[in-house]
C-alpha cells in the first residue's frame, strides 16, 4: 500500500472472499489501521484489521 487510505477512497481486492474481484468504497478508515469498505453488489460492511488492509488497493480515478 503506497499512500494510506482514507474514507471516500474507491478501492479493490483481489481476491475478496469468494469473489474473484470486488470494488467499493471505504467508509470508515481510522487512524490505528482499521478500514470499513462497502463492496459495490455485495451486501454487508466488510471490516479490516491493519494487516489485512494490506491488500486492499487504492484505485486510481482511471481505472474506476
């Protein structure tokens, strides 16, 4: 992860639990690492530990 994520940030995951991509947007990014993402057509906040926001990249206005 090159820059750190913050709330509003369009982000993906490869792969995402049983999907073999998922888009979203964080919704909640606190300051000790913890990110909430809502995944575009999957139901659910999916929440993450610091270690596990790792994986999940920033998207880049382009690519959305």
């Amino acid at each position: 992860m090159d820059k750190e994520i913050k709330k509003g940030d369009r982000v993906s995951k490869s792969p995402m639990w049983k999907y073999e991509e998922a888009i979203g947007t964080v919704i909640k990014a606190s300051k000790d690492g913890w990110v909430v993402v809502k995944w575009d057509g999957i139901n659910g906040d999916w929440h993450y530990n610091k270690e596990q926001s790792k994986e999940i990249i920033i998207m880049d206005k382009d690519n959305e």
